[in-house]
C-alpha cells in the first residue's frame, strides 16, 4: 500500500510532466488529479510550489551532473529529477536515501525502463554535494 507522500510525490510527477508540456498551474493541475484527496495535500502543494519557486537553481544543481542537456532528458525524468533536487536541498529532514529511493520508485512506474537508474546517479551525485555529511555517516555505516 502506497503512503500519502508516496502518492504526493506522483501527484506531483504527474502535475509538473504536464506544466513542463502546457506551461499550466500545476497546483490546479494536481489538484484535478485522480486520488488528489488521497494525498498529503500540504506535500503536495509544498513540492510543486518549491520545484516551480526554484526551477532555475535546481536546474543548476541538477545540470553539472548530466551526461546530456537537461532540455533533452524525458519531462518524466526531469519532472523526477526536480521533486529529488528540491527535497534534497529544501528537506533536511528526509533522509536522502529515502528521497533517492522514492525517486527511484517514480522512475520504474513512469519513466523508461532503465531511466531509474539514471535518476538515482543523478540525485546520489547531488546529495554527495549538498548533504556531504549525511552521505559520508551512510556510507562509513555499509
């Protein structure tokens, strides 16, 4: 059974694959969603408020650590990459290895068949640059 950030976060995948196609609201977007109510509402509007707030400094934080231009990877895998960047830098308090694991988990159900892996190098690269410390303690604990 999925939780209702679990679903937040594909709530928001979702409301910014269509902002980055029509340039919509994506608060209205994700609200229209099927199973919205379901959500945590508050996370809901907290990731997309943040993502569109932010989008040219999580560009920034996500782009160094492309192998391509970030207008050329899938709006799946950027709408991913998005949500990851900004709860990596805005959210202290989710661990990044859950982060990465939810965007892990995004990338399976919506996006191509080996893109997760793709995501989570991505954002395993960004937590390593802005949460050094937390990445270090998980990886002394291995």
């Amino acid at each position: 059974m999925k939780t209702a950030r679990r679903h937040a976060r594909e709530i928001a995948l979702q409301a910014l694959y269509a902002w980055q196609l029509s340039g919509e609201d994506p608060l209205a977007q994700a609200r229209s969603l099927e199973g919205f109510e379901k959500t945590d509402a508050r996370f809901v509007e907290s990731l997309l408020r943040g993502v569109i707030g932010r989008a040219d400094e999580l560009r920034g934080l996500i782009a160094p650590h492309l192998s391509r231009e970030f207008v050329k990877l899938s709006p799946v895998e950027r709408a991913i990459l998005y949500i990851g960047a900004y709860e990596l830098a805005a959210h202290p308090g989710t661990p990044f290895k859950v982060v990465l694991n939810e965007a892990v988990e995004l990338g399976k159900s919506f996006g191509a068949t080996d893109g997760y892996r793709f995501v989570n190098g991505v954002l395993e690269r960004i937590a390593a640059k802005i949460r050094p410390d937390e990445v270090a303690r998980s990886r002394s604990n291995v």
